[in-house]
C-alpha cells in the first residue's frame, strides 16, 4: 500500500490523513485544533467547540466590534 502522509517529525508514513494526525496527537503531543480567536491548541474538535462558546460566544463577539 502507498502510505502519501509523512509525519514532519519522524518521517513516519501513513496511509491515511486520519492515521497520521492519530499519530501526531499520541506520540508527538500536538494539538490538531487551534482556536482561531486567542491561539489556544486542543486535541479534539468538541473540546475546541466548547472552549469557543465559553469564552468566545457570539454576543461577546458582538460587543467587540464598533458601531
């Protein structure tokens, strides 16, 4: 099988995109999403959606923006 996912890192290859960011978060500790507003890294989709409505929710977004 072609494995086209090289890990940055290790140079480790993998079959599939999802293998490899699986890679990358267990052995390489990366965070794979990071909130676009402060910079902060999360190693799930949901926890980021959580983060982002705690503290970056619409309305806080709302008073932030001039009129």
């Amino acid at each position: 099988m072609f494995k086209k996912h090289e890990c940055g890192t290790c140079g480790s290859r993998f079959g599939k995109i999802e293998e490899l960011m699986q890679h990358q978060q267990v052995t390489h500790e990366q965070k794979l999403y990071i909130c676009n507003e402060c910079k902060m890294g999360f190693e799930g989709m949901e926890q980021m959606r959580d983060h982002a409505k705690k503290f970056h929710s619409y309305n806080k977004m709302k008073e932030k923006r001039p009129r």
